[in-house]
C-alpha cells in the first residue's frame, strides 16, 4: 500500500470517527442538557395532579423498555430508528409548546412529554448498551489511535456547542429542543454513514455483536466493566449540576458552560491510554463536587460554577464513551445491562435528591439524613461492586457469583439491515421534522395583529400604525407625542395616570448606597399616595411620628397604614409596665406578659406553647399568638388602635393572617398536632372570626392581603402583596389561565383581576397594587402598568402601583425598600409618568389578526393588552 493510500485510509478512518462520534452525540445532548433542562422546566411551571402522573410514569416505562437491549439486531435497529425518529418529531413539537408557554393543565402536552422521554431515553441506552461503532483495535498504534480519538470526541460534542450557542444567540431556552429534534434522526444517520465495509475496519464492524472466546477480563485501559457502571452512576449527577448553573444564570453566561462540557470531553479523549489513576478518582470527585455544589447553595452565585460543572460533566461523559468503546464486547450480550439500568434507578433518585435538596429539608433538621443516607448508601454498593469485580478478576477467581451474573446470555450473527434502507428511512424521518415545525407553528397563534388605522406614539416617541401583540404583552400608546394629562386636585404628580405607592419593609436594600430618612419623607412625601411602613418608632433611625406629620404636610391627601403582625408579639420584661403607646420605642410593640397574655398564645395538644412562624424555639421573645383567641383580637386591636393614632396612621396593614395554616408548626414541634385546630378549614374560619372581631374594635382603618369579597367585609382595603404577576419569583405572567394569586383560596385570571382591582377601587378602598417582575424586563412592566391601567377609575388616587423587581428575599428587600421602588420609578418615566388622561370607557375585548386582545380608550391613547396565553394546536 502506497504513502498516498494510507493517508487515504487513515483520512476515511478519522472522517468515519467524526461521524461515530456525531452518531454518539444523543448521550451528551439528551442526558446531559435536554432532560434537565425538560425537568428544571417542569419544575418552574408547578406541574401537579394528572399532568404531574403522566409525566412521571415515563421513569416506570424507561424501566420496562429495557428488554428491547436484548432484541435481535435486525429488529433492535428498526426499534432504535423507530425510537430516534419519534424523539426527533416531538422534540420539535415540545420545542413550539415550550416557546408559546407549557400549560401545566395540558393533559396532551404531559402526553407527549413522557413518550418524548421514553423514546429519547430508549435511543440513547440502545446507542449506549449495543454500540455498534468501531472500537479501538490492538493492533492500533498509539499514534493512530489518538487522531482517531480526538475526531470522535470533536464530533460528539459538537452538537452540543451548537446548542450552546443558538440558545445564547437567541436567548430562548427551547433552541434546545429544536437542536435535539435534528440530532436524534441526524446521529443515527451518521453512524450508518460511518459503519465501515471493507478492509480492516469491515473485520471489526463484522466482529461487534459477536463475543469474544476469552473470558471478560481487564481491558487493556485499566478500566473493569463495573467502573463503568460507577461512571454510568454519575451522569445525572453531574448532568444535573451543570443543568443548575445553565437554568439559574444569565443567558450570556450558558455558552461559557457549553464551552467547558466540550472541553471536559476533549479533556478526557486527549489523556486516554494515560494517568489511569486519575480516571479511577475522577468518579468521585465528580460526586463529590456534585454533592457539594447542591447542598451549598452560595456556590451557585458564582459564574466560575457554570464552567467547572461543565467541565466535570464533560469529562465523564468522555469517560462512559471510550469506556464503551473499548470494552471487549458490546455489553447488550450480558446482564450487565441489568445492572447498569438498575445503577440508573439509583442515579434518578439521587439527582432528583441533589436538585430538590433545599426543599425537601426545609428548615426540618430532622430530613437532612435523607440525601445524606442515600449518598452513604449508594457509595458503599458501588465500591463493594468494583472492588468486587477487580478481586475476582485479578486473582481469576471463578466462580463468582458477580461474574456469573455478568455472563453472555445472547449471541446473535444474523445480518443487519441495508445501509440504503435505513439510511431512506432516515433521511425520510429527517425532512419530516423540520415539515412538523413548520406546520404547526403556521399554526400556531403566538401574536395577535392590531392595525391601529392612524399614526401613533408607543412610549418612547415611536411613531407606530399597527402593533403585533405577543400573548402576555401590552402596547401603551399616545394620540400625539407629548400628551398632557388631567388633574384632579391631586397634590402629587398632578395628571399622572400611574399612582406609585409601597408596603415598606426598609429605607433600602444592604447593598445600596445609604437612604437616608430624610430622603425618604422627601420622596415618600411627593411621590406616594398610599403606603405602609415597617420601621416606625421614637428613637434611633426609625420613622417618628413627627417625620409622618412631614410626609403629610407635603400631601395631605396620603393614607398611611402602619405595620403589624397578626400572630406575633413580642416579649419584653423590661417594657414599662406592658402598657403604653410607646411598648419599646421600636416598631413592633414589646410587652410584659402575664398568664393572661400567655392563654391568648396558639397552644399544642399537650398544652405547650407551639412553635413555628416567628418563634423558633421555646424562650424565643416572640410569641406565637392564637388568631381564633377573641381575647388576642380584642388586645391586637387595643395595641394597633393606640399605635395607629400615635403615628398618625389611617390604619393598619396586616401580614401573617394564616389563612392555610400556621407556618412551620407541622415541622417544629416534633409532630404534636394544635389542641384546638385540626384541619385549615377550622384555621379559615377563624381568621374571618379575627378580621370581623378587629375590625368589630377598631375606629381606624384595617388591610390584608385577602383581596376576595368574603374577607373584605371586614376591610377598608387590600394590602395585594403578590397582586400581580408579569414574571419573577412568584412564576409566570398572568393570563387567561386561573392561577393561585394569594394562598389558593379564590384562584383568578388576568381578566379576574382587573375587575377585582376595579371593584375594590370604585368603593375607594385603599389598594397597594405590588406587581413582580424581573429586574430590567420592560416587557414585563410594560405589561403590569398596562394591566394597572385596564382596571383604574378615573380620578382615582386609592389604587397605587408598586413595582416589584426581582427576587425576595435572595436579592435581599427588592420592591420592599423604599429606594427600590425611588430608582424604578426614576429609571423608567416613559412608564411611571405616563398622562393618558381620563378613560373614556371599560376594556373591551377585540378581535385582531390572529386572535383577540382587550383594548380601553383613554383621552389622549390607547391601553392594548394580550392576555391569552400562546397555545400550539391540540395543547
């Protein structure tokens, strides 16, 4: 053979390498980046009840498809393709599903959700258990294996930075999807394009389903089969890992951590055939990172986290690809399947242990064993299995009941099916996939087309004719570009259609530059027409009585609702008497108490004081106070009836009324049930005795939360502190979907909401309106002030906006600080200084290009909302 074949050869070989390792691609795409991706997805959505069921049941089926590994190859080729072009077609459609919006209440689009599982999982194990690619030969040397080794690995991970990139470029998570559709039918195709014919690499092709004569034995790369079950036992692990840092970080930073998984695979193909004692600690420190970056929950702040999970989730995906390689034999000819897939039931529970870590444990001191013990427990079976296996191969102990059970049961040398027929059949199951997207997201409605039938101006001066409305997006837009608004008598912001006020826990945020307490009356005072506060008192920094009286000599229309706790009081022998206006000169009243005020304290059935909510253990200062007491009604309303009337306050705002239980009282008293309550529905009706009995007590106003009609007969308001949703911590936008908006008690829809806002506000009830969203989403705000607007009487100044961005309490007080809710309102005056002037009517619902939105007619513009949520035909 000339200088000129050989290259020629060794060129095919390493070509026929890249394809092996495209064709290798599902393992490291699928399980490491989709599946978790899918999950943290589902996750975030809340999906419950049967949709929950339905997508769970694809664990039991993955389970059961398992025998499919021992099918003849004829037959378990055509399952593999039928398996691939199946995950190929409805990742695409989970792809459009996921784009327009997952709804949890979708039964087909659980359906199609677990049978994308199951088929994706069945291609990958038949890929994995019956590899059928070229392994390294003996006869191969060193110099010819490494080119050979770093062409597979190139080709196995670039579909992964592929999908890397379009999700950064398009900053849309499902490009994932899309990317993994193509990659299940085109891997597959890529390794019937790279099964070698003739020469050399046809003897090995020939010799792959066909088991040596020799006994299983140490490879000659130091590694023993049950090795590799314990890098099989890392794969979710370290998939789910690397997933946290994707889904929880910044979109710029996810091709960064795509970057590092492709140079953990490089990593491992670069070092094969050395430092085998690395690759036998790898394992576990793989493990142990996984376990210390789930657990410690700091780790997951820094952008150094993304990389180094990338790059352990590389390395072993490496490691499991030429492990499989270079076994003697395909394992799919023993049980050693059996005992991989069974490693794999240990793998899911660990994961899901390591990912919900926090919120299994909780603050229950007592479940903090669980992960723990299964940690302990799946380490100990993994090392006894591979120091095991090691023994009885080096010392060729036999027989062993191990090696027994990893013995050849199926032998099967019948032909395979035609490189030209399959290859049809896939490049068919190819072009369908892209004509199923297509099809259907023509289909699909995720805008409504507004022509406006005159020129416009959106909020930035744009001059705009039509408007495309995306579903849980708005349009604000003016008659002419400097609209001038129409006062009221309003002292502040005179003409301003967006009323600011707050439910204040603090002058700031700890990490921003000092506010001091007479910027805060200032802007307070000229800002705010409705707000509460949380740090009053006569000393210190606190807001005095004297600072309100300057708030109000700015605006003397303001209404001020001072803060309480409706099931916390304070313990203080030293308070002067127990009595008094001033109970500690600080906020929240500290008293003296007495056997009285102990019997007024929630009780547990062995007559103890319980323990949850504020009080965290027995001794605590803070008392947990029992709202179904009238003796404790009758005292909270004498204590915030004095405190109210010292401070100058219309009123008082009211957290922890417990409507769904008392907080943490399950978990921290060692499970000894209440001696006076045992179902919420007992709880519920006490807290509608509480308000009627307070409200029955005091001549000053009262607010909660509960916003719905049954708990506002005993309220002159609505402190809405989860009243609107345009993303962020409390989940996704509200549409026309009913979702959970306080507790779950009266679940509404975006159109709900408006009118509840409406009612509440036409009675001129006091309504801080505090809307979530994420920092920097103007979308989203845009939305939410949109919303405001659909529902605002005109001359109405009761109904306030309060901006909410961000996370509480991760990113520390957000919309809760008084300088959060200043810089908004600062940063964004095309929003907060908007002068639409009157309405001129209700919302109305309207039909536009594609679907119908709600419009309301305002003097100088128009409100365009779109609150139906995107659907994909049939889901």
């Amino acid at each position: 053979m000339t200088n000129a074949d050989s290259n020629q050869e060794r060129h095919g070989i390493i070509t026929r390498e890249f394809l092996a390792g495209v064709s290798g691609a599902p393992i490291l795409l699928f399980t490491f980046i989709v599946v978790p991706w899918i999950v943290d997805q589902l996750f975030t959505i809340g999906l419950s009840d049967t949709s929950l069921v339905i997508v769970a049941c694809a664990i039991p089926i993955i389970f059961c498809t398992l025998f499919l590994v021992m099918l003849p190859r004829p037959a378990r080729d055509l399952v593999h393709a039928g398996s691939s072009i199946a995950a190929g077609l409805l990742a695409t459609l989970l792809g459009l599903v996921f784009s327009v919006g997952y709804n949890d209440a979708s039964i087909p689009a659980a359906i199609a959700t677990g049978v994308y599982l199951v088929s994706g999982f069945v291609a990958v194990y038949l890929d994995v258990l019956a590899k059928d690619g070229p392994r390294s030969s003996e006869n191969d040397k060193a110099g010819d294996r490494s080119p050979r080794h770093l062409a597979h690995g190139l080709g196995l991970i670039f579909p992964a930075v592929l999908a890397g990139f379009l999700m950064q470029v398009t900053a849309k998570g499902p490009m994932v999807l899309f990317v993994m559709s193509i990659i299940h039918v085109l891997a597959l195709l890529c390794r019937v394009a790279s099964r070698p014919v003739t020469g050399h690499d046809a003897t090995i092709a020939s010799q792959v389903d066909t088991p040596p004569a020799r006994d299983i034995g140490l490879s000659r790369h130091h590694a023993t089969n049950l090795e590799n079950v314990m890098l099989l036992l890392l794969v979710l692990p370290a998939m789910f890992m690397f997933s946290a840092f994707t889904n929880v970080l910044a979109t710029d930073l996810r091709l960064s951590g795509y970057e590092y998984l492709a140079i953990g695979v490089l990593v491992s193909f670069s070092l094969w055939d050395h430092a085998w004692l690395p690759r036998v600690v790898v394992p576990w420190a793989c493990l142990g990172l996984f376990w210390t970056f789930m657990v410690g929950t700091l780790a997951s702040g820094f952008d150094w986290g993304i990389r180094l999970a990338g790059l352990v989730a590389g390395i072993v995906s490496g490691e499991i690809v030429l492990k499989a390689r270079s076994l003697p034999r395909s394992p799919r000819h023993s049980t050693e399947g059996l005992v991989l897939f069974f490693m794999l039931v240990l793998v899911v529970l660990g994961a899901a242990l390591g990912t919900e870590y926090l919120s299994i444990v909780g603050d229950e001191e007592m479940y903090q064993w669980i992960p723990i013990a299964f940690l302990g427990i799946t380490g100990a079976i993994v090392a006894a299995l591979t120091i095991v296996e090691r023994f009885a191969l080096g010392n060729k102990v036999a027989p062993v009941l191990l090696r027994e059970f990893l013995k050849p049961v199926v032998h099967d040398a019948r032909s395979v099916p035609s490189r030209n027929k399959m290859a049809a059949v896939l490049l068919v199951g190819l072009i369908a996939i892209p004509l199923l997207g297509t099809m259907l997201g023509a289909n699909t409605n995720t805008q409504v087309h507004v022509d406006l039938g005159t020129t416009m101006y959106d909020v930035h001066g744009n001059e705009v004719t039509s408007v495309d409305l995306r579903a849980g997006t708005a349009k604000i837009l003016f008659s002419t570009p400097s609209p001038s608004g129409t006062p009221h008598g309003e002292l502040i912001r005179p003409g301003k259609s967006v009323r600011i006020g707050g439910y204040y826990y603090g002058y700031q945020n700890s990490t921003d530059k000092p506010f001091t307490r007479d910027q805060v009356i200032d802007w307070v005072g000229h800002n705010n027409d409705v707000f509460s506060f949380g740090f009053m008192g006569t000393g210190g920094n606190s807001m005095t009585p004297e600072n309100i009286t300057a708030i109000r000599s700015i605006n003397n229309q303001a209404r001020f609702y001072y803060m309480a706790f409706a099931t916390t009081l304070f313990e203080d022998a030293g308070s002067p008497g127990g009595t008094g206006p001033t109970w500690g000169n600080i906020h929240y009243p500290n008293v003296q108490f007495n056997a009285t005020i102990h019997d007024m304290t929630l009780k547990l059935a062995n007559g103890s004081e319980a323990i949850g909510v504020r009080r965290t253990r027995n001794g605590d200062s803070a008392h947990l106070m029992d709202l179904g007491n009238m003796a404790w009604a009758d005292y909270f309303a004498w204590i915030y009836e004095n405190r109210s009337k010292q401070f100058h306050a219309n009123g008082v705002a009211i957290d922890e009324v417990m409507w769904e239980g008392y907080w943490d009282v399950d978990k921290k008293n060692g499970g000894v049930p209440l001696r006076d309550y045992t179902t919420k529905d007992q709880i519920r009706a006490t807290c509608y005795d509480w308000l009627e009995r307070i409200d029955s007590k005091m001549s000053v106003e009262i607010m909660t939360q509960a916003f719905w009609p049954e708990s506002q007969i005993y309220q002159q308001g609505v402190w809405g502190e989860i009243a609107f949703r345009a993303g962020g911590i409390y989940g996704r936008r509200v549409d026309d979907r009913k979702d959970t908006v306080w507790y779950n008690i009266a679940p509404m829809n975006w159109m709900d909401i408006v009118g509840n806002m409406n009612g509440i506000a036409n009675q001129n009830k006091s309504y801080i309106w505090a809307a979530w969203y994420e920092p920097g989403d103007m979308e989203g705000l845009e939305y939410a002030i949109a919303t405001y607007m659909m529902g605002k009487p005109n001359n109405c100044t009761c109904l306030v906006f309060q901006p909410h961005p961000g996370h509480y309490p991760e990113q520390n007080l957000v919309g809760y600080a008084v300088r959060t809710v200043k810089d908004e309102v600062e940063a964004h005056p095309e929003l907060f200084d908007i002068e639409l002037g009157d309405a001129l009517g209700t919302m109305e619902l309207r039909a536009g290009g594609g679907g119908q939105y709600y419009q309301r007619t305002f003097q100088n513009g128009i409100v365009l909302v779109n609150p139906f949520h995107a659907r994909v035909p049939g889901f």
